[in-house]
C-alpha cells in the first residue's frame, strides 16, 4: 500500500509536470530529498527513478523553457571545476571501488546544482523550489518530531521513517539541514504567495520550526545543539529590539532544559570534557591523521581515503569514590574512522586544490548574500522580498558551514541546491537591477518581478 502510494504521488507530480515543466525540476528535489525509492518496498526500487526524473526535467528545460537572459556564473564555473577534479581524485583514489560507489552520487547531486540556477529565472520560481525544498525535507523532520516529542529519542534509536543511517536519515545530517532550513521557513511564512499568509500557513510555519528544534533532541546529535545555537546567534542581527529577543530566548530555555530527556542532556554534557568521550577524542585523532595525510599527498586520496587510517587515543576517566577522586587513563586503538568534518572530509579526499575551491564557492556565496543583504535592506513593495530572502539563504549556509565542523557532509545534495538557489536568486536580482537602471535612462522594460505574478510557473 505504501508503494502504491509514494508511485501514485510521483506520476501524479510528472504528470502535472508535463503541462507545466518546471514542476519535474522540484520533482527531482522531492526525489533527493525524500528518497521514496528508499521507503519503497519494490516499486520504486525497481527503476531509477531519480535519472527518469532528472532527464524529463533537463529533457523538458532543452525543449520548452525560455533561454532569454541565461547566465553561466562563476560560482557554477568552480562547481564544475571542483566537480573535474574531484572525477581526477577517483580514477587515482587509493580505493578505487569504494571511491567509485561515491561518485556515483556526488556527480550527479553536483551537475543538478550547476544546472538549477538556469530553470530559477523568476521570483515565483525561487519560491516554489524552496518550498519543495522545505516540504521535502519536512517530510522526515516531521516524522521525527513527532516521534521525538512521543518517545524522547535517543542516540542512533530515532527512526525516520526508514531505517537507514545514511543521508538526509543520518542523526547529524538531519538536524543540521533541520536547523538551516528553519531561516527558509520563516521566510516562506512571511513573504510566500504559493500559500495565503494567514493564520493557517503561520501555525504551520511555527510547528515545523519546533519540529526542526527537537530533531536534535530526537537524535541526541551534538552539532544540533551548535546549530541551533548559531541559528539563535545569526537571528540576533536582524531583531528589532535585541533585549526582547534575549530575554524570551532565555526564558524558553529556562522552561525546556528540564523538559529534555535524559538521554539528551548526559550526551551534552560531554561536549564539556573531550577527553573522556571516545567519539571527541576519535575526531581529533581523525583530524590530526589527516592533516599529516594531506601533508604527505597534498592533492588527496580520492573519496574514501580514510579507510586507510589507523589511530591511537588516550582516554581520561575519572570515578569519584566517597570524597576521593581517581582519574585513570587507558590507551584505544581503532582503525577507518570517518573524517566527521566536512573540511577535513574535503581535504583527506580533494587535498588543498579541492578544499581551497570548496572554501571558494562558499564564500562567494555569502559575499554576495550579504551584498543583496545590505543593498536592499529597507525596500518596500516589489523589493521588499529580496532582503530577507538573501538573509534567509546567507543563515541557512552559515549554520551548514557550522554544523559542517562535526560532520563529514561536504557533499550533500541539499547544500548545494541552496547555493544552487542562491546563484539564481542573484541573477534574478541582478537582472532586475540592470532592467530597472534601463528604465530609468527611458527605456520602458517590464519588472521581472511583475512579469513573475503572471507566470504561473509557466515552462
């Protein structure tokens, strides 16, 4: 019956997609979001559905979609060319089967990224594709949510509706992608025109942000609880009375912190003393062996390269006995640890070339967001979106860079279509910029934005 399902949804979605096309482009975000061939029991695991879907929204874009005022921007140029380098890295990866098996994935999520920014050529467009964005992703946030507020969660013990601890359905993923996707979320909420803003869209709105706040309860996932408090952090600039801001933030801390499970806060309470966690002190192990890696190959191993490392820690415990107190420390070995870092992750496989150009691309991301950010900051009416929009996208990527220091998800796909997002955002507006400066010289051209309200999603 779930088969059924989940293959009644998705022809029903091409199908709406073949009279407006650039509905099979958030088809394909559904599809790698969601992962329904996952959940699927034998229909959808069947045939590849992701490379059907990729190819009719591609095959439909070649065909239908207007190619006026298409740019290729230089963000896209160093994703490809991160893209051709990372494809040299496999063929000479020290293990080249398993370093194939990731490039199956990563090429693909990457060339979807380089073309996305040319289908988001309107403001209804931007819209509609984070909002597939969102309710994909809320898909699994909502599920353990629920679950979460049900049972408390625990470590490695929160299904997500599959029992999968890879991708979007891994603890750590999940509740940074959770987390950044709560800028987004509000500003759906507030500026969408999919959806009337009324009461309705806002509840909604509220109860998916404090949904995407107890996944990492849910999955007892530390760097959710960094997340959460850089989001907390990044919505301090744009509060209007910050005093207000802090003080109801400390007042709902003050209520939850006794509310969370056990199991939540003794895992955070190791944050406190690395030394005497075995999952820390791993991760600096793992740092450590691949700075000396890359020290000796400075253009990486190719994906999977740390399968070769072998580690030794010193773990401290200390046992409190009466009013003494013994600290002992034992020696661990252990062997193809992961990087759990998206910057060291970078560098043990793609070397400095690779973690310079991944450096790159996300600091022109944000550059031009604070840009935007600052150039229409204050605008009214048609303008009045762009602001917020490029601070939403500009929080969502800082707390994926934060998060992105505790785990190793330097190429997940839901990254990349928000810089994909970002890119055609920014050509929208540019456009939009060097339209309304024509205008002003007397030449009469009609507002992208305005042209947009009309469009319907049009292919």
């Amino acid at each position: 019956m779930r088969d059924l399902a989940f293959v009644g949804f998705l022809l029903a979605l091409i199908g709406l997609g073949l009279k407006r096309p650039f509905l099979l482009v958030c088809a394909y975000a559904y599809i790698d979001i969601v992962s329904p061939q996952r959940l699927s029991y034998y229909l959808l695991n069947a045939v590849p559905v992701s490379m059907i879907v990729a190819a009719l929204a591609i095959g439909a874009w070649l065909l239908v979609d207007d190619k006026r005022n298409l740019k290729f921007t230089g963000r896209q140029g160093l994703m490809l060319v991160l893209l051709a380098y990372a494809g040299v890295t496999t063929i000479y990866a020290d293990f080249h089967l398993d370093a194939l098996a990731k490039w199956e994935w990563v090429w693909k999520s990457m060339m979807w990224a380089i073309f996305l920014p040319l289908t988001l050529r309107t403001k209804l467009r931007v819209e509609v594709y984070l909002l597939f964005m969102t309710l994909s992703a809320a898909a699994i946030i909502i599920v353990g949510g629920i679950k979460t507020a049900v049972s408390g969660g625990g470590y490695g013990a929160l299904n997500l509706m599959v029992d999968n601890n890879s991708g979007l359905y891994e603890g750590s993923t999940i509740s940074t992608v959770a987390i950044a996707l709560v800028p987004i979320i509000l500003w759906l909420a507030r500026y969408g025109t999919v959806f009337p803003r009324d009461w309705r869209v806002r509840l909604f709105a509220y109860n998916l942000v404090f949904a995407c706040l107890l996944i990492p309860v849910g999955t007892v996932a530390r760097t959710g609880l960094v997340c959460i408090a850089a989001l907390g952090i990044l919505m301090l600039r744009d509060v209007k009375n910050r005093f207000a801001y802090m003080a109801l933030v400390a007042a709902g801390l003050a209520v939850a912190v006794p509310l969370l499970p056990d199991t939540f806060t003794d895992r955070m309470e190791t944050i406190q003393g690395y030394q005497a966690d075995k999952s820390a002190t791993t991760r600096l192990a793992v740092w450590s062996w691949t700075w000396d890696y890359a020290g000796e190959n400075p253009m990486g191993g190719g994906f999977e390269a740390y399968k070769q490392n072998r580690l030794r820690m010193d773990l401290v415990t200390t046992a409190t006995a009466g009013s003494v107190q013994s600290i002992s420390t034992a020696t661990v070995e252990d062997k193809a640890r992961a990087y759990h870092s998206s910057y060291f992750e970078m560098l043990g496989e793609q070397g400095f070339p690779g973690l310079a150009l991944f450096l790159l691309i996300h600091a022109a991301g944000l550059i031009r967001m604070e840009v935007l950010r600052r150039r229409y900051r204050g605008a009214e009416g048609e303008d009045a979106w762009i602001s917020p929009l490029a601070t939403a996208l500009q929080n969502a990527q800082l707390i994926y860079l934060v998060g992105a220091l505790f785990v190793g998800i330097a190429w997940q796909p839901v990254i990349y279509m928000l810089l994909a997002v970002q890119i055609g955002f920014d050509v929208l507006v540019s456009r939009k910029t060097r339209e309304q400066s024509r205008v002003g010289w007397g030449r009469k051209v009609a507002s992208p934005s305005l042209r947009a309200e009309g469009e319907a999603i049009q292919g």
